[in-house]
C-alpha cells in the first residue's frame, strides 16, 4: 500500500527493518526464557525459600508490572514513536542479570523481576506494533505469527541454553553471563540500527474513512474491555491463557523436579513447548486465509488438553510430547488473538488498543501466578494443572459462543458506535 508521500508498507519493502525488529524480539525472548528453567529451582535450592507460594512471587510481580506498562507502552509509541520506548525497555534490562547473579535473597529476584516486567512489555509491544506498521492488513496475521514465533523460540532457546549451562556449571552465575550478553547486544541493536515505524501506520489512515478515528483513551479502554462482545472474549482468553505460560515458569519444573529428572531434562521439556510457538509463522499466515476464530477456538481446547495431560501421565518423553501438545495450542490461538484487535481498531489508535488487550492478557500472569502458587502450596503440585486446564476449557467456552470474526475481508465482527464524543483529540496525537 502506498500513498501520495510515497510510503509503502510491505515486509518485503522493508525486509531490512523488519528483520532486525525480529531479531529482537528472539532477544526479548532470550531474556525472560533465561529465568524459566533456572530461577524457580534457583529459589528452592540455593537461596532456601521453602514456600511455592513465595517462589510465585516473582511472577507476580512480572505479571503486573507488565500489565501495566503493556497499557502505557502503546500510548507511549503513538505519542513518541516505536524505537525511544523499544530503546527504553532494553535500558531497563541491563541492570537483571547482576540481580539474578547477587542476588543474596528471594526479595531481590523479586525486584529484578520488575525490571524483567518492565523490559518484556516495552520491547515486545513495540516489536509487534512495529512488525504491523511495516506489514500493513494484508500481511498482519503473517507479520504478528513471525513476531510471535520468533519471540517465543527465543524463549525456550533462553530455557534451554541455561539449564544446559546450570547443569554442567551451577544454578548461577554462569547461566545469567549468557543473559547479560543477549541484554547488552539488543541495547545496541535498537539505539544504533532500529528505525521510527510509526510513520507507516498513516498509510492506512483515510481522512473520511470513519467516524471513531479519533476515539479518546477512556472510550478506547471501555471498548477493548467491555464494551464490544468480541473484544472481550478476546480479553478473557488472553488474560486465561496466561495461566498456561504461567504454569510452565512456576510449576512445571518444580513438578518435573519432584518427579526425578535432571535441570537439563526440565529445561528441554520446556523448550519443546515454547519452541512449538515457532509455528505461529503458520498459524498466523493461515488466519489470513481462514479468520481468526478458528485457529483460536481450537488452540484453547487443544492447550487445556495438554496441560491436562501432563499429570495423567509419567515419564521423559510423554511429558515432552504433552507439553508439545500444549504449545500447539498455544501457537493456534497466541498470535489470532492479539491481531483480533488489530483487525478491530483504527491505526491512529491501533497502539493503544493493543496495549489495552496486552495489560488484561498480561494481568493473567500475576493472577495465574497467585492461582498455581496456592494450588501448590495448600493443596498439590497436581492441582495447578488441573486447575488451568479447566479454566482453559471454560474460557475456549466463552470464545466460541461470544467472539465473532475480524477479519477484514471476511469478517461477521462490526465494532459500535463510540459512546462518547469523537472530536476528542485521540491518545494518539493525531
């Protein structure tokens, strides 16, 4: 698509930027998998923290603080642009791994990972945002799948390098020098190589094309919340779904652990289900061809299958291969859910209602945490399993018989009326 000013969205017209902005997001991911096979065991074994309630803390933490700049980073990046708040999210990572490395109680993993929340939810917003600026609504569905893809290969690629690394060295420090070089070279990368995108979202702006171009922030909230059916299902299944990743940070390897298998082993089991989020290179492609509904309605049966299945079973390879399972899922409703807003909102406020969807999706880890972290402590490790499976079902529930299709082509979804004045200068700056 290009316009009189002779800018062009494209993925392959902008192959360059594109690439390097899916090399980071591999980096965001790198980042927040170096904690999930380590960390956990880190707290129980080294630093003597005998609560599994207490160790879910520093996911709470994660998970709220990533809520909340998850919102403000979308209305960050209209107001000033991608690349300041992407260079900002990268700064705030630099001081993690020599938290993660000094740390001399379970108080300091919990503030580093603050800054963990921090980082992930500026970075990996803008990396999104940034891909569908360049991609245009042709593309989008390809453009969010290859983002997620990437940053959730980056993730269980982190999970495994450190316990591979914890295994033949120890819980720390060494894992975390891998951490520190990843930090350090995506800071650079975003300062000296990263371009401003925001420009190319105006492609698709047409001064007549309709009336909630110009929605205010309170009116963009309510929508993405509550006030349109879709959105909200799209809100639910977000904030549910993060249970699952949730479960894989926290009780997944204390479990895996409990049952025998070595760091390494555990480290390995969780890449296999992140490194089946590399298949959201096909999933979001296929949405373009299909919608977004039934990849995600799918995905959601299919997760809360596999998380299920995991207690049902005993052994290395069932475990790999269910938690294979759940991460299909994953990579069937992961990317279809977040472009269902993208489909849904105008560019000039697209960020921000992202955003929106981002802060409740991302509110789940803090919840999930708080969930699994008393299912394990007054009832079993067992029971957090159970307990997100079910709510996985109950919520692929809501979304099969609430969520309508965005597609733009195909699409049954139409957005309402604003209920509020549209002059409003929107939070934009447009």
């Amino acid at each position: 698509m290009r316009t009189e000013t002779g800018l062009e969205q494209g993925i392959r017209e902008h192959l360059g930027q594109f690439s390097l902005h899916v090399l980071l997001v591999f980096a965001t991911g790198l980042t927040i998998g170096s904690e999930r096979a380590v960390v956990p065991v880190l707290g129980r074994d080294v630093l003597g923290v005998e609560s599994l309630f207490v160790i879910g803390s520093f996911v709470i933490s994660f998970g709220f603080v990533k809520a909340l700049l998850n919102l403000y980073a979308g209305k960050w990046g209209s107001e000033y642009g991608r690349k300041p708040v992407l260079v900002l999210g990268w700064a705030t990572a630099l001081p993690l791994p020599i938290i993660l490395i000094f740390a001399p109680s379970w108080g300091w993993i919990t503030v580093g990972n603050i800054l963990l929340g921090i980082n992930q939810a500026l970075t990996w917003s803008m990396a999104i945002n940034a891909k569908i600026d360049i991609a245009g609504p042709e593309q989008r569905g390809l453009a969010v799948g290859i983002d997620e893809a990437f940053g959730y290969s980056g993730v269980a690629a982190g999970a495994w390098i450190t316990g591979v690394i914890a295994a033949r060295t120890s819980l720390r420090p060494e894992p975390f020098y891998f951490l520190a070089v990843v930090v350090v070279l995506a800071f650079l990368i975003s300062i000296f190589l990263i371009t401003e995108t925001v420009q190319l979202a105006e492609v698709e702006v047409d001064d007549d094309d309709h009336q909630d171009a110009n929605l205010p922030f309170v009116e963009v909230l309510k929508r993405a919340t509550y006030g349109d059916k879709t959105l909200f299902a799209a809100a639910q299944a977000g904030h549910i779904e993060k249970f699952v990743d949730t479960l894989f940070w926290l009780a997944v390897p204390l479990y895996l652990t409990n049952q025998g298998l070595g760091i390494a082993a555990v480290g390995f089991v969780i890449g296999v289900h992140s490194a089946m989020y590399f298949l959201q290179i096909a999933t979001g492609g296929l949405a373009d061809q299909i919608g977004r509904r039934p990849p995600v309605v799918a995905g959601m049966f299919l997760t809360g299958a596999g998380v299920l299945g995991m207690v049902l079973v005993e052994g290395y390879l069932p475990w790999a291969i269910l938690a294979g399972v759940s991460g299909l899922g994953m990579a069937l409703l992961y990317p279809n859910l977040m472009t269902v807003p993208g489909d849904a909102a105008h560019p000039t406020w697209r960020a921000t209602g992202m955003g929106v969807y981002r802060m409740w999706r991302d509110a789940g880890y803090g919840v999930g945490a708080i969930l699994v972290g008393l299912s394990m402590e007054f009832v079993n490790l067992e029971s957090a399993f159970v307990v997100t499976a079910v709510l996985m079902f109950v919520s692929g529930t809501v979304v099969y018989l609430w969520m309508e299709e965005t597609h733009p082509e195909f699409g049954t979804h139409e957005p309402p009326a604003p209920a509020t004045d549209t002059s409003d200068r929107a939070v934009s700056g447009d």
